[in-house]
C-alpha cells in the first residue's frame, strides 16, 4: 500500500516483458475473464475406434483472450455424448455419454466409447447448466465406430431346420444360421 488508498498492482504484458513504472490509477474498474464454450479446444487423437473399446483426446481450456487456463475444476461443467444422426431427418439420438478426466492444469481428457458401430457424431459441450452448455470449438466431432473382431467363444450356430439334424452326417445337406458375436 502507497497510503491513501492508493495501492501498488504489477501488470505482466502478453509477452511476458517486464518493467517498473508508476501510474497513478483514479478510477478502477476489473472484469473478470472467465472460461466459455467457445473458448476451449480440443485435439483429438483420432477418428476412429474399434467398438467397445475406450478413447481419448486433450481438450485445453482457454480465457476470453484465448490464453490456456493453467487450474483445473471444471470437469463437471463438461458433457461428453456420442450420438447416431440420422441422415435423412437429422435427428440424433443418443448412443452412450463419455466422461471428462481433470488433470489440474487447464487440460481435460475427454473419454467415450461406444458398442454401436457406424459413424457417430461426439458432442463435447461446456456450461454450467444445460441452459448454459454450448458446444466447444469443433464440436460436434465425427467419429468412426467400427465392427470389432468375431469372438469365436460367442459365435451361436443354430440349424435353419431341426428335421436335418436327426440326418446329419455324410451325403446329407444340412444348412446353419451362425451369428457371430464380439
């Protein structure tokens, strides 16, 4: 403190150069910089993922000026969903919601899977309320869900026709409906 209400604030300019001069400031005014939908961004690993498996990718929270946010806490304002668009009518419908790991330092990861395969469009909004949620820069992302490998231990065989298989065996034609499963 200077005396007489007057008080001393250190500025750090966006290059990060440094300086010492005096200025008398009369009339202060502050807006706080907070963190929105459009402010954050997302680098995603990938684009495609075997179903049933789980991916990831970073997303850096960022201010109104577009600075990183270097503090955590708001994996709650976060919502991850993969959706089915129907290309027809556009409706989406929804096929599992994600999660969002914080890890203390602006970054987040935002986590999905899915057992539907198919293209699907992942959704990562940020707000605090549903009201408030808009979704981040890029979103909604396209994601490629593909078929996983046939577990052989899953596969069920069934004969189309049960009068074959009392006949089973050498010179009878006998006909199966296999469904395999991953």
């Amino acid at each position: 403190s200077l005396g007489a209400g007057l008080s001393y604030v250190g500025f750090t300019a966006s290059t990060s150069a440094t300086g010492n001069q005096m200025h008398l400031i009369k009339d202060w005014s502050f807006k706080v910089i907070g963190v929105g939908p459009n402010t954050v961004s997302a680098s995603a690993s990938g684009s495609s993922l075997e179903a049933g498996a789980t991916d990831s990718f970073r997303v850096q929270a960022k201010d109104a000026c577009l600075n990183n946010v270097n503090y955590g806490g708001m994996a709650s304002n976060f919502a991850v969903e993969l959706h089915e668009v129907n290309s027809a009518t556009g409706a989406r419908t929804l096929v599992s919601t994600g999660s969002m790991q914080d890890f203390n330092d602006g970054t987040y990861a935002a986590q999905y899977s899915s057992t539907k395969s198919g293209v699907q469009e992942l959704s990562v909004t940020f707000g605090q309320t549903a009201d408030t949620r808009g979704n981040i820069a890029g979103s909604p992302f396209s994601v490629t869900i593909m078929a996983a490998q046939a577990d052989a231990g899953k596969m069920v065989i069934t004969p189309l026709l049960s009068q074959y298989t009392a006949r089973a065996g050498a010179g009878f034609q006998q006909a199966f409906d296999i469904n395999s499963r991953d």
